[in-house]
C-alpha cells in the first residue's frame, strides 16, 4: 500500500485532536493509503515531545520551516492559531506538499486567497477541516438533502452557543486577540455553522448582522492588570441564500448553559432536518406522512450511516474526535484517487468572504453582499 | 359579588377561545368579579347562534356598533380581524367600557395610536390579550428573571415555527390579505415573540430584518382562480433591547412540521431559560452549580407555579386555551382592583412600533430605530 | 335532539372532572344526544354547592339514594371513592339508568361481579371511565397497533409513577386506608396501567410481584398521631398475555421528581410506541425504515388524529381534562346509539382479577393466574 | 515508569475494544503505569494479525496458553466468549498476571467461584471489566449517590433494549448457543444493567422472573437448516435490595428500535436520577427545590467529570469506547498502587448468582433467593 508521511504543525487542542485522527484511520478503517506519523512540531520543545509520545509521532521538531521542506514529507496538517495559517500553507505549497488546514483558512480574505494561489501555483491537494461535516449525522443529513428527501430548502436557522466567557474573570486568552485570531466568535464557531449552511444549503449571497463584546475588558492570563477583549463575544446574521432559501447564524460565547450547541434546523418544501452537535449521533428527520408524521430521532450509528461501518455495533455512540478522523480518511481516499477532496482552501475563501461580510454589514449597519457571490465576481 | 357583563365581537378561533374562557375563569378560580356571558356578536347568524348556545352565552347578535353601546354592557371583547379593531374599540372606548383586544392592536401604528388615544380619553381599563404572557411556565420565566435568578439577560433567541402554508396549494385566506390582516407572519406570530422579548428582557430599540414570501399566488379560497399573498410567510429580525441585550427573532409558515412552535431561549449573565408552546406545561432553567449544572425540565403543573391553583394535582398538565381563561381572571382582578392590566393598549402600540419598524427596516436593507424607544420620543 | 338528564355522585377531584367534561362535551363537539346537568351530590352540602354553581348544575342534593332514584334522571356518573361505588351502582342499575363510574370499578373481585350482575340485570348501558384510554395519543396508538403497524406485540413496559408520598409528613389521608381505598398504588394508579396494557395488547394471564410500603405510619390528616398505613406505596408486576407478549406493570408514589408520569413501552415485531402522560400530546412510533429508522415524535394534535376535531389548530396542545370529555363524548354516542361502550363494567371486573391476581402473588410469592383468564372460566 | 506487558486474547468486538482502550490510556491520561501493547492472541491467525496491525500489538499469537505462561507478560486481559473465560483465566492465575476478565466472569457460579479461587490462591490483582461502571455520567451517579444528593434509594429501574434478533431470519450466531454463551440476554446484557444496580444501589437479595424465547429457531449462520435458539431472548425481573429498595430489570432483544438503550432510573428518599447509554453523556438528576424542582441534564462533559480531565473542552461529547479506556485507566492506578482494582471476580461471583438465581425463578415460577446474600452465606 502506499504510504504517506505526515507532519502536524501545532499540537494543543487541535494538534491533539488531529495526533488521534491519523492514528485512528488506520485503526478503524480500511485506508487505502497509509499514513506514517513521521513528525509532530511545536514551538514548545517540552510540550511537542510530550504529545509526540503520547500519540506516537516518529519525531518532534520545533522548527515548522525546516519541518514543511522536509523532502520525507508528504502531507503538512496545519493545527496552528489562525495568524499562521499564511506561512505555513505558502511555504508547504511552494514545496509541494499535500496540505490539511484547520479552519478558518485565514483571518482575513487578502490571506486566504494568497493561500488558495499558492496552493494552485504548486499544484497541491489541499483540505480545509472543517470536522463537522464528517459527523455521521450530517453527512446523513446531506446524503438526505442531496436525495430530495426534505424538497427545496427554505430556511436555515444555525446557532452555535457556548458559554466559556461568561464570567467576566476569565483571562484574555490569545483568542481575544484580533491580531491573533482573527475575530471571536464569528471565526471560530460561527464559521463553523456558515460551513454547514453552505455544505447543506448552498452559497450565501448576502447578510446583515452585528458583532457584540459584552465584556470588553478581561484579566491577563498571567494575572495582574485588565486588557482589552478585541474580538466579538457574539455574532448574530441574517442571510440570503443562492437558492432563494433564507436564515439566520448565530454564534456566541455568552450562552450560559450550553457548552458546545452547535445545531441547525433546515425547513424545506418538503420536509425538516435538525442537528445539535452535544447530541452528535442523533439526526431529526420531520417528512409528510399524514397522521403519521413527526419529527424522527436517527440514531445515526447503523452501518448503513455515513462512516459507522468502522465503528461498533448499532446503538454504540461515538465521540467528538472521530470527526477528525473521518476528515483524515476522506483526505487519504482522496490521495489514493488523486483527487481534490472537500472542503477545500477554496471553501476556506468563500468562508472568509462570508465572515467579512458580517464585518462590513456589522459597521454599516445594512445588508452587505457576500463577494464574488452571486454579483459576477468568480474565486 | 361585583358583576360585569360581557359582549364578545367574534365568534370563530378567537372567539371560541374567549367565550370558553369567560366561563371556565369562574369554574376553576375564586374571581372577584363575577362575568355574566351576555351577548356575542358576528356578522354571521347562524355561526354566532351556534357558538352562543354551545359557551352559554345569554344572547347573540350581529350587530357590534349596538352591542358594544348597550347601557347594560361592562366590558367589550374584541376578538375579529385585525382591521376592524380600530371601529369597534372606538366605539367601545366611547361608550366608557371596559376592553380587551386580541393582538395585534391594530394593522398599523397609526391606528394602534388613535385606539390607545380612545381609551385614556375614555377613563377605560383596556388590556390586549397576548396570552402567551399567562401561560404558567411563562409567567414563571418572568417571575425567575425579576427575582435575578438568570442575572442580566444577554440573549434573546425566539422563534414562532408554523407549517401550515408550506403546500402551494393552500388557499389564500384572509390572512393572507394585506388590507384584513395588516401583515403575514410579522403581525400575526412575530408579534407573540416579540410581545415574550419585551415581557421578559426589555424594550426594542432597534431592528434589522427581513419579510420574504415564497408562494406569492395561491388559490382563492372559493376555488378557481389564483390570487396574489399580499404578506409575508417569514419575517426575520435582529434586535438590540435598552439594557444591552442582543436578540432574534424569528416568526415563519413554512416551518415544515412544526405546528406551533413558538420558542424562546433567554441567556443571562447567571443563567438560561427556555420554554416551547408544544410543551407548554414545561420551563427549561439552566443555573451554574458546578458539576452538578445542568438544564432543568421543571414540569410547571405544581400548586407554587403561577395560576395553576385553579386547576389539577401535580403533574396532570393543562392545555392552549387555559392561556385565555388565565387572561380573563387576570382582568377580572384588575376590574376588581379598578387598576390597568397588562398588557394594555399601549404595550399594543409599542408592539406595532417594533412590527413597523422591521417592516421599514425590510425596505430600507439597514437597521432600524423603534419609533418612541431610546430616541426621547414617549408613547 | 335527545336530552338526557345527569346527577354526578361526588364533587370533589373526580367530581370538578367530570362536571367539566359534560360541560365541555356540547361546547366542543357535535353531540349526538345533548346532556344537562341536572343535579350533583355530595355529602358536605357547602362544598358541593359551591362546585355546582361553578360548573351550572341546576341542582345539588346531599342524598344520593334519593338522586339516584329520581324519575327525572337518565345518567348517572359515580366520581367517589372506590368503597361506595358498590351500593350506588346497585341502585342506579336497579333504577334502570344509565351508568358511568370511575375506576377502579370496585374494591375488589366480589363486589365488581355484583355490580356487573346488577347492570346487566337491569339492562343498563354501564361504562367504566378509564380516562387515559381517551388520550388522543393513545387513542391514536390503538389505531396503530390495530392497523398493524408495529406487527405482532412482544413486550409491554408500564410505568406509572408519582411522588406526593415520598415525604414522610404526608398524612395519612383516606387513599392510604384499606377499607376506603381498597388499596394504593395498585388500585389507584397500577390499574390505569393494567387497562391500557389490556387496551393496546390485550388480556392478562398470569403475574408475579410484589406490594411495599415504604413508610408504614403518617400523621392523622388532622394532626397529633400517627395512624398506620394500609395500603401498598408502589406494586411492581411481571405479567404474561394471552397473544405470548410479556411485560412489566409498575406503580409507585415513591418516584421523587415523577408527578404524574403515566408512561408506556410497547415493542412489536414490526414496530414500538411510547407514551408519558406528562408530554400527553405526543406518541412516539418506530417503524422501520432502513438508513431513516428513528422514534417519531407525533404531536397528536391533527384534526386527523382521534378527538382533535373538536379542539385547536394543530399544534396547540390540550390537557388532562379533555381526556374526561372524549369519555363523555363516547358514553352520548353510545347512548344515541343504544349499545354498550367501552370500556365497561365486564372491563371493571377483568382489572380487579388482575389487581386480585396481584394481591395473591404478593403473599404467595410466586406467579399466579387471572381469574377467569385463560382458565376456561368466563365472566 | 514502570512498565507493564500486556497480553490481549481475543480480537473481535471486545479484542479491538480493548485493544484500542490500552493504547488511548496513556495518549489522553497521565497513567502512573506504562502499558506495552505486547501480544495479542486468536485462533484465526489472518484475524488476529490484522487486528495487531491495526492497533500496533507488538506482536500476534495463536495459542493462548503460551501467550498466558510467558515470563515477559504482565496483564492478561481476556476478551473471548464466555466459555472460555474459565481456562484462561486458570492459567493465567497460576502464573501469577494481573487479569483483567470481560463481564460475564463464566457462564456459570460453579465456574466463576473457581476462577475467584485462582486469582485468590494465586494472589492476582484481578478486574472484572464492566465498562459501564467507568462512564463518565455514571461515574457521576455514583459519586451523587454517595454525597447523599438522591437520599435512601427506593426504586431501581434497569431496562437493556435491543434489537437485533427482531427479525427471525437473523442466523443463530454463538451467543445463542447455550454452551457458549451460557445464556441470552441474560448473561450478555442483564448482567450488565444489574452489575449497575450493585453499584449504584446494593446488593440484590431476591429475585423473580421469567426468561422468553420468542423465535425458538433461525437460520444457521452458514445458511440452510434452521438450528435451535438455546437460550432466553428476553429477562424480565423484579429484585429486592439489601437496602430495603426494590427494582425490576428487564433486557431484550426484541425491543424494536432501541438499538443499545442501557437504562436506568433510580428514585431515592431526596431525590432521583436517571440515565440511558444512548445519551451517555447525559446524567439527569432531580432534587427537590420547591417551584424550582425539575429533572437536570447534566452534560458530564466538564473537567470537574469523572474521567473527563483527559479528553475535550466542555460539552465535546466521547463514545462508547473511552468507557474501556477509563477501565483500563483504573486497572493501571490499581497496579501502581499495588491494590486490588473494582469490579473485580468477586463482583463476577456476585453477579453470577443473580444470574442463577434469575434462571432459578424462571423455573420455579416464585421468588428466589441471591445464594449467598442475605442469607448468612460469605463468597
């Protein structure tokens, strides 16, 4: 079988997250290509060596840039904070490597769109993970759509809620940096639903909204003095979809009790869809079926669901991560075939063009089109 | 006992509703009034006979501009269409009764204006029955938040879900006609969400939104010909209340298989609550109580919990039209106190404010100031 | 139209009950025969005063001899406790009137063959009101199972739990003496049960179990001493029936936190349905359907769905006390059309066997038949 | 660290199951103990190379009692079916490991009091694996329940639904052959809801019951002749606990639609709680606090969860595998802290008399005692 090498940039949350998945793939699934787990790098010796041992990662290194040019390398995931993203993708697109990116693509489109160049100058496969996709229940939900089973989508209704700044003690964390990440909660969880709205709905060509800090000043991580929260507590859109479809994203950090609710609801011509990511193997299913109808609860753990045939028995529940290795099984099939799989840094565009629009439409307090959608303007 | 006599002005869904409401206030509760059911009122005799005999009511006519002036008449129900609000509280203010109005107030603010001008230049007690307000787990939200068990609300999320004109082939009905009905889902179920924002979180200062029809010709109800929707199947809000708080609020038909779903979940600072009318004896309170937190089911059907004295041991839940009966007595103690209700004319000229509001801010593609709140103006 | 004259024998919980759901009857469907409501009784003459103003009964009587016997009388509707249906069924039968009595029929075996004798000998129409049969949910599932939809039944699961004795300082009120109620939770409650497990799968052969009291003394209602407890806290069954399903049937007023929650399970070979009294609005239907297999939640509030013809628009759901109007509603049509409804006296009968079943499993702790079951007897 | 080799013998369901549980161990906990992934042994040499592959066993073998005898094995973990349990488990006593034995312990108490004998006689720490014990809302259970939050428990209410053999053309697999699998549901999966039962509430004194075998034939696995179904599809009992509790535990494989629904409720004097393997991550919870009073679902997702420090942020949810992670987790704490860890074959004797004394009942048609409990009788 063939074999790439791979090597993971970053290794906290999402370094973690992604150690597990390549070494999952393989546990679970049958790949037709097969990951090594060659090198693992962070700027933290202590801490890479730590997870490298952990997960069993072959080496660690501290030095992406050297990493990235490796000639033994073959696949770079990018797991790093948002402001990065830009480097490590043109250095690893100007050597040629296959590239996984954590989502947002970047934090802004002037980036994301030099990052989608690159990639397209080398000729590279690259990926975009955005690991929701690859829950089994969603991908139910879009082999549902795709089937017409719920008819013309009219309204999506996403909201994804958190709770983790509620108190007005925790500290500023590099997330509530702008030059860092970008913006708060907009690029981090409401890009997230904007994915789905797009995977399952289509294109979004327009949106007003706001962006909301309700605390505006926190405690240093390293304690002391107060600094300024520079990013968005909570984002709130309207939107407009090619299709005619019409809805609404809302994602914030400031919804005390819900830890992680990543949900939608579809209503279409036909029938109803709706998730919640804290319930992540189940999918409602509303059809018309006279007396009969209702809104049905998929226990999406059978082997006929999208990736459960790796998995247990019916009615065996998976977890969070295995979405990760899903996106890694899909990135290695697509390897295998030499195709380009989804989502891609051209997702990662046309997620920043929506991500920005709610920026724009949130200072001009109007409707703002999405660019290059649906007004000529091509990626 | 003091006793008032009632006419009621209509006698089909609404009409039904109130007619039992009047009669079962006194069969489950100790009022301190005694409503004797006079007379009901609709153009149709046959219908307002048959409802007359089956609810008890003493008399029947088809007549309104006599009946609201009878001598022997104390208070006047206004339970028609929206656009014949206007003539009747008029007539009814003029005549010095006492008035409930169901919601909206009127079709525009305009109109809603001139009503409330009617009944203070009247001396009249008035009240506009939002009965959503009077639903146990609701008035138990209310009476959770004022007593700061959820601290300061941050978020409001309403959505009133409906399904009933999803098939192009239902007709178009009065509702669906903008000189009867004022407007579509924005006047007559995004009103109720909004009246729960206002009740529950605060004033509306501003909106942005949109109003979309989907179907925009459906059979005449008589057959034959298609005629032109002349209002919305979906309207779609932003909101920012006067304390800080950030909201939406969502009002649709084409919510393929919910049927009344009216929703809403308020996040505050300490906690969250959420309520849904399909499971209106049930609140959902979140509160921090570290490993132990948690979103609580409380079944809303025990002795403590607001109105349900009057009615069943624990446990055994109540239904819609309780909503009205709760309404009722809620009257019956204001007469008999000879104080305002609530919520009264002017809570139903607030409300046009806000739907007058989205309706400009859907022309005008930018946010909107709620006429009279936050801008020094005054109702 | 027939009129038919009714005197309710008690005024209190039942009572309230009942005196609405004849009410209600006329002013929500279209009765076949109309009902007054003639004269309620009850032995404190204030009380039952006071609930025949508030629900329009022409009359109220302390003496129930005298009621029963009356010339002017059609109906009579037995709402007291279970001690005292014995003598009033008898001479309501001997007078030849039609008859409605609450469960459980009797206090025992011998006393519900005496009243199933005495109505048949008096040619009466008897029903026994089994309340929850009249559930729309549940009548819906009976539709269900009886068009096959869920095959061929295997178990049946009961569950009726409540928790208004789980502190030790309830009183002991008369539902807790043996010769007034006959017995506790088995009586009371476990019966509701046992009528739908013979409703929706059919008659029981055998049982084992057990009856516990956990707390064996309480206060006198009174005050000052403790009296003993003489009845069962919770009964627990296993139960086979006729058709091969096996099932458990559980009561228990010990369940904190449960109020009133009257839940079952059925698994077919085709299909499954639940039910909870507390979300009694909806029915929960399994069938398969292959990748789309799920529990379907039906809110049961179509106007396809059983009784909902007469109450809301779909979606606005309706509560304990309809299930009391849909029963008088059948006893009219049974009436207009002089044949026996169901569930009656013979019904009656076949629950004490099996409550009697029960009691003899209990002390001798090991399986034992339902009278009259299976055995060749007959009833 | 210290280091410990482990041997795995069994590699179908439960082998990768563990298999995959020893390695995640140490990738997301700090273990005090360091596992090698030595061998791991099956008859079917290609079946068990792969697995070995998959997971990265250091090496594979065929015969396990080789495997068991060698000088460099530390921990013999035994995942084969039931009737083997006993041979190896002997073995690998007398060769003085660490064991670690799938639930049921044997297929029978004479062979589970032996295999304690052994591990007794060889002075072995020995674990029985019930991985339910070691989720992590359970593990919370456990933890309330023992902070007195739910008061003396009355009501224990296990029920294990399946439904796997609802079609009768499912092939009579191993695990309905009663000289494998020893028994049916019984063994498989009521053992496991009444292995909860012990650990939640105490121990069972006292049993009735009946075992049900609804298609008594099916299709050998290899097509053609119908074969024999050996043992119970479905247990349905009523149990008494030491404590005064009383319970009933059912399990199936006939309850359509409930595909691993493993659940419990528990009601005790102060408070209750409940839970259900299909929503592992749920625990709910009820405490009495007045107007406030309701069923809480915890999402035990936080930190400050059992268990839950090594995977994701909040309200990430995990799966059905990481219940065997956290039970080896505990099994390399007790080996580290030289004690011995729990369940262990103790709880393995304990559970098989349960199990006998089910069988007991269903023959005897009555009640029967737990030998051993309760009765003056020590394991």
């Amino acid at each position: 079988m063939k074999k790439v090498n791979v090597a993971l940039i970053g290794y906290k949350f999402m370094g973690r997250a992604h150690s597990n998945a390549w070494r999952q793939a393989t546990s679970f699934f049958d790949v037709p290509v097969a990951p090594a787990l060659k090198v693992i790098c962070g700027r933290d010796e202590a801490g890479v060596r730590d997870v490298a041992a952990r997960f069993g990662w072959q080496e660690h290194a501290t030095d992406w840039e050297e990493v990235v040019r490796r000639d033994d390398i073959d696949v770079v995931d990018i797991c790093t904070p948002g402001d990065t993203h830009l480097p490590i993708a043109l250095a690893a697109a100007e050597a040629g490597k296959v590239i996984l990116c954590e989502k947002p693509l970047a934090n802004n489109v002037a980036d994301a769109e030099r990052m989608l160049e690159a990639v397209r100058a080398g000729g590279c496969l690259h990926m975009l993970c955005h690991n929701y996709r690859r829950v089994p229940a969603v991908a139910l939900a879009k082999r549902l759509i795709d089937e017409g089973r719920i008819g013309e989508p009219r309204h999506y209704r996403g909201t994804y809620l958190q709770d983790w700044l509620v108190r007005p003690d925790v500290p500023r964390v590099w997330r509530l940096e702008k030059a860092r990440a970008g913006s708060g909660a907009l690029g981090d969880i409401l890009s997230h639903s904007a994915d789905l709205a797009r995977y399952l709905v289509g294109e979004i060509t327009e949106v007003c909204g706001m962006l909301e800090t309700f605390v505006t000043e926190r405690p240093a991580p390293e304690g002391g003095r107060l600094l300024p929260v520079e990013v968005d507590d909570a984002a709130l859109t309207l939107v407009r979809f090619e299709g005619g479809a019409v809805g609404s994203i809302e994602a914030t950090r400031f919804a005390t009790g819900r830890r992680n609710y990543n949900r939608f609801e579809i209503n279409g011509s036909l029938g109803s869809l709706s998730f919640n990511m804290e319930r992540m193997n189940e999918l409602e299913l509303y059809t018309e079926e006279g007396p009969e109808s209702g809104f049905k609860t998929i226990l999406a753990t059978d082997p006929s669901h999208p990736y459960m045939e790796g998995w247990w028995p019916p009615g065996h529940i998976i977890g969070y991560e295995h979405t990760f290795t899903h996106t890694v099984l899909d990135l290695l099939r697509a390897i295998a075939d030499g195709r380009q799989p989804k989502p891609d840094f051209e997702d990662g565009v046309r997620a920043q063009k929506i991500l920005d629009a709610v920026e724009r439409a949130s200072l001009s307090r109007a409707w703002e089109s999405v660019q290059g959608i649906g007004d000529g303007g091509s990626i």
